[in-house]
C-alpha cells in the first residue's frame, strides 16, 4: 500500500483547504512495466495558465528488516524492492495528477466567484456561432470598443451580440479589473439594460451580449423613411430614464454608464428601449463623442452621475426637437419666449401631446444645466416625466451658444 498526503500552502490561511490524503494498491509491476523504465511528472490545467513547481519528495519502506535467508527468499525480496522503487514514481504522478486537478477547479471556481457565474465561453464557441466571424455576421455600428458579430448557439437556442474589444480601446487594468467589471454587468438585471451572457478572453477580449433586433436609436431618428412616432419616442424617453434609475440609484455601489448616445439605445421589435455599452469604465477607455460628452468632463476628466445626466438630456433634445434647431441657443430663446413647440420635430405633423412635448424639452434643458449641481438627478427625471406637478424653473446658464448635435 502506498500513501501520499497532499498539503495547499498557497492560500490564505482563512480559506486553506485541508490536506489531502491518497492511497493507492499497486499490482506485480512486472506486469505493468518493462524491466527498465523512465518516469516523469506532468500536469494539466485546463483553459488557464499555472507555473508547478516539486519541491521534495520521499519514498518510506514499512518492510521488515533484513534476516538472513534462503535464496528464494532473496529472490522474493528482490521483488519486493523492485515494485516499491517502481511503484513510488507511479503513486507521485498520480498525487501530482489530483493537485493539478485540484487547484485547476480551485482555479475556475475562483473565477466564477469573480465574474458572478457568468457564462466563459471558448474561442472556438464563439467561432462557431459567428461561422469563423464571417463578414455576413458583422454588426453595422458596433461601437467605439471594437468589432461587433451576431452569433447563434444551438444549444442555448438563441441569437447573440458578441462585441470584440480592440486592442486599441483597451485599458490597461488587471485581470481583477476585469472580473470585477463582468460581474458589474452581469448582475445589472433590468429590463431596459441589455443582459451579459458571456465572455472570454483567452486570446483576446469578448462580451457576449443578448441580441436585440431592431436596431437602434439613431437608425430609426436619422435614417429611416418612417417617422418614429411621438408615443413610441415618449416610451424610449421613460425607458431610457428607468435603465439609468436602476445604475444610479438602486444599485450598491453605482454604476456610471460614461457613453450615452442614441446608438447605445437599442430597441425590440415592440420598440422596448435597452441601454448597452454600460460598466465599461476599466475594461475600454473610450468615452463618449463630444456631442454627447459633458462640457465638466472635459476640463476635469471626471466622470459622475450628473455627467450621465447631461448625455441623457441631449439624447432628450435630439429626441424632441427639429434635427436643425436643436441648438441650446434656440432652445432656450423658446423656452423664454413660452414657445417651445415651435422647436418640436416637424417631421411628427403636430401629432404629439404638447404636455409630454413641453416637459421632455424642459426636461433636456434642466439635465444639461452648464452648472452640474442645477441639474436634477435621473430619480428627480422620472418623477418629473411622470407626475403633472409644476414645470421648474430654470436658471439662465453663463452660456447658450454651444450647438446641440454638433
């Protein structure tokens, strides 16, 4: 009988697992081996990447001591000896086998830990679901981050968005920053931000998204025939503003979304309005455009919620207003003059309600306040949209020559 015991001295001692004990019955070696053999020691870790290290071992006889025998008893010793020298490499390489196993699933638990248990996927899935990421399966418009693939899994029976992260929009965070940052995502559920379904990133960065398949904002305000109508441009309004409640204000710690833009606002078939790109802070660099981009940001480099407050009110103006009298400058000289459907997008004939109208319009100019502690906070938006309390009164800013949309 051959016994090994096992001791993890690579922890902290709080969450040190006990050590391991394994024994092994070997047969006649002679059976097994040749009467010259060479024994080595490997190990497998699965997806990840670990540097293994002996750094003793010893081999103990309980046989008893040597009497003086007969020949054929000597040849029986002979035997004996040979299957302990033998059988000790062999029993090493199968203890060697269970650490590397074990701390391969330490290793992976680790991770899951980390990431909130979503889904890691294989460079190869990915490939698969996106035929090789073949230009048929290339998103028009993925983003700043980098390319973006439309995928289907059999498995799971579903479409997906998966999002390439380019090496030139990467930060330079830790693998830490990164888990942290998946596990933000993922455990963000609400139903007007878009769902994580995966990641990988053995070769290079890649989130997997769920797939929403009507586009987005700017398609259906800029480019599309049809005009989007003004209830359907209401509902994208509270949508939008509901996502950001629930990163801002009923999250622990919350969450900054950094890039709020119309083509980060994709919409279902029903036109149900779903905030993406959010939490990406550490793992891309790349910020908003500067249309969208809160002037304070700029001149300070720091993001904060009334930075996400003034990219939504912009998205507000752009939402409501004529695409070429959506400047701040005539905004407020409307606002002023107790006349701002005359700033209303035309392209809608008049066929909107003029309170919803007012109060959306007002709402952009209160959420784009150059002074960033006049602006209201995306709790005080919903309440503001969906109440018929009175219209607040805004404060002239220093300034009302920047053009919106520019």
């Amino acid at each position: 009988m051959l016994v090994a015991t096992v001791q993890f001295t690579d922890q902290t001692t709080a969450s040190r697992a006990a050590p391991v004990q394994v024994s092994a019955k070997l047969g006649d070696p002679r059976a097994l081996l040749p009467s010259e053999v060479a024994v080595g020691f490997s190990t497998a870790n699965g997806a990840t990447f670990q540097l293994d290290q002996i750094l003793s071992w010893s081999f103990n006889s309980t046989l008893a001591s040597p009497h003086p025998v007969t020949k054929g008893h000597h040849k029986k010793k002979g035997a004996a000896g040979k299957f302990a020298i033998v059988g000790a490499p062999i029993f090493l390489l199968l203890v060697w086998s269970i650490l590397s196993w074990w701390k391969w699933r330490s290793s992976s638990r680790d991770i899951d830990k980390r990431t909130g248990g979503v889904r890691q996927f294989k460079y190869n899935e990915l490939a698969a679901a996106t035929n090789q990421f073949s230009s048929e399966n290339r998103l028009i418009g993925a983003g700043p981050f980098g390319e973006g693939y439309k995928g289907f899994f059999k498995e799971m029976g579903r479409h997906v968005a998966i999002k390439k992260i380019s090496k030139e929009s990467r930060s330079e965070g830790s693998n830490k920053d990164f888990y942290d940052e998946v596990k933000t995502i993922s455990s963000a559920k609400h139903k007007n931000l878009v769902e994580l379904v995966g990641w990988e990133k053995a070769h290079t960065i890649f989130l997997v998204y769920e797939f929403v398949d009507n586009s987005n904002l700017r398609v259906h305000l800029h480019e599309k025939e049809a005009v989007l109508p003004w209830t359907t441009r209401y509902k994208i309004v509270k949508d939008i503003c509901a996502a950001l409640v629930h990163l801002h204000h009923e999250r622990r710690p919350f969450v900054l979304h950094r890039n709020i833009k119309p083509n980060n606002i994709l919409l279902d078939k029903e036109f149900n309005a779903k905030l993406a790109d959010f939490g990406l802070s550490r793992t891309a660099d790349k910020v908003g455009k500067a249309r969208y981009l809160d002037p304070e940001c700029k001149k300070t480099g720091k993001f904060k919620r009334s930075s996400d407050v003034y990219s939504f009110g912009i998205v507000l103006l752009e939402i409501a207003c004529k695409k070429d009298e959506n400047s701040f400058a005539k905004v407020w000289s409307r606002y002023l003059e107790k006349s701002l459907m005359q700033v209303a997008d035309d392209r809608l004939r008049g066929e909107f309600d003029e309170r919803q109208m007012e109060r959306v319009i007002i709402l952009g100019l209160w959420c784009c306040q150059p002074n960033i502690d006049m602006r209201p906070t995306v709790q005080q938006a919903m309440d503001f949209l969906e109440s018929d309390g009175p219209l607040p009164e805004l404060a002239e800013p220093e300034t009302s020559s920047s053009k919106i949309g520019n």
